[in-house]
C-alpha cells in the first residue's frame, strides 16, 4: 500500500505500510481554506538536482580541504545527507549540520561565513549548469493536486526555503497555477529565522488570507513537518515519494498526520 500509518507492534517504533483508505486525507483537505504546498520535491523535481550540486562542491571540499583526512570521511550521500541536512532548511544551516556531522567543528577554518558562503555559491553555480542541461522537471500530481483545489475554491500557495524557487516556477511557467508563492527570498526579507522555523509557512497563510489553523501543509521534509506543528497548522501531511520505510517513520516521528508516495492519493475526487 501507499499510504504508511501507524502501526501498533510488541516493537517500539515499528512502522509498517498499513492498508487505510487516503478518503480521510482528502477530506481533510477540503475542509481547510487553504493548502500550503511544498515547492522542492512535489511540484519540482530539482531536489535531485540540488543533491547532485551539493554533492560535487562537498566532495571536492572534503578531498581538498586540508582541516581533513581523505580516509576518515565520508563523502557526501545524495540521498540521506540532502534529506538531512538541506531538505527544507537553509543552505547555510544545512552546511553548518554536515560539516559538524563529519567532525568539522573549529568555527575559526571551515565553518567561517566566507567559506561557507563559498561553498554556497559553489553549489549554486553546480546547480544552474544543471538547470540549464536538464531544465526543470515538473510532478505532474503536483498540477492534478492544485487544479482539484481550486475546483473546490481553495487557494494554493508555493512554498520553499530555496531563494531559487519562485525562479524555477518560473522557468518552468507555473506561476499562474499559485495563489501566492514563498521562497527564500522572501525569509531574507522579512528577516525571519531559517527552518524549521515556521515564519514561511505563515506567511503563506497570510498571503492566501487566512491563518494556520484554517490551512493545510502538505511537504516533503521533516524540517518542514517541525515548522508546521510550530505554527500550528490545521493539518500536515507528508510525503515520501521513494517509498523508503525509514523517510516515512522520519516524517511521522517529527509530526506528520498522515504520509503518503503521491499527492495523486490526496486529489479530491469530483
């Protein structure tokens, strides 16, 4: 099955696929006034771009830099390590995380703001070149999910913690589906902490003109799902689209109501 609950067990914290109909998400859904849609790995594909940038700029830091020993770290995990440590959080943030997870700690050398705001622009650069050789791949559920919304006159907003997001929308002319977008761009400006903080996502309410307990979240990283219950949104839904147990437990240990493998599994049925 698709959908993960809950499932009880003589085995503290097992969580196994559990066959419950998604009629209750839906419905859930629809008696929100308003949805707050992750924009990096629901209605963009790019998360995978993004691991494959923050990958070639940590590799090439880890075997370069001289504050380590190539032999006794590990290179970075496209996968678990941009899960963990990027996903819906701040890149300076993430950077500070995996640098200390891999025993770089010494403020004064590799975690100073210059070199992590080069390691920012790295990344940055690494993930352009991407954009431009793949374009920008788009989750055709992500369309179904926001079009069945509007149907049932629910307004929709984007949003990221990437200043790149509102550009990706963009580029890939998905604008006009949202009824408000937030980025990164927009935490700079109204001088709001990095996630999981839930500044954005009120934002969001605010600008569909409604508050969180009246809207609904629906994303795809625990630092999102934390930033969520802060706020005190009337529901938050996770989803795991690789179908891995373990992001699915991720996803409920830090407060997930319900987690799904598609938003297909949350489009209001006419």
């Amino acid at each position: 099955m698709s959908t993960y609950q809950r499932e009880l067990s003589t085995y503290a914290g097992t969580w196994e696929p559990a066959s419950v109909s998604p009629a209750l998400e839906r419905s859930r859904l629809l008696q929100c006034r308003a949805l707050l849609l992750g924009i990096d790995g629901l209605v963009t594909d790019t998360a995978r771009l993004h691991a494959g940038a923050w990958k070639r700029t940590l590799d090439r830091f880890l075997r370069d830099s001289g504050h380590v020993h190539r032999l006794s770290v590990r290179p970075f995990d496209p996968e678990v390590d941009f899960r963990r440590f990027f996903q819906g959080r701040a890149r300076l943030d993430g950077l500070r995380a995996f640098l200390a997870d891999r025993g770089i700690h010494d403020p004064g050398r590799p975690d100073s703001p210059n070199v992590l705001r080069a390691l920012a622009a790295d990344e940055d650069r690494f993930f352009d070149e991407l954009v431009g050789r793949h374009g920008v791949p788009v989750w055709p559920d992500s369309l179904r999910l926001v079009a069945a919304m509007h149907a049932h006159a629910i307004p929709v907003a984007a949003v990221s913690a990437s200043r790149h997001g509102r550009r990706l929308l963009m580029a890939a002319a998905l604008t006009s589906r949202f009824d408000a977008i937030v980025d990164g761009c927009d935490r700079a400006r109204l001088q709001v902490p990095a996630g999981p903080d839930p500044a954005l996502l009120i934002e969001g309410a605010r600008q569909l003109r409604t508050v969180p307990a009246h809207s609904a979240v629906v994303v795809a990283a625990p630092a999102w799902i934390i930033a969520a219950r802060r706020g005190g949104f009337a529901c938050t839904l996770g989803v795991d689209r690789e179908g891995h147990t373990e992001n699915a437990v991720e996803l409920y240990e830090h407060g997930a109501a319900h987690v799904v493998r598609s938003l297909a599994e949350l489009v209001p049925r006419a």
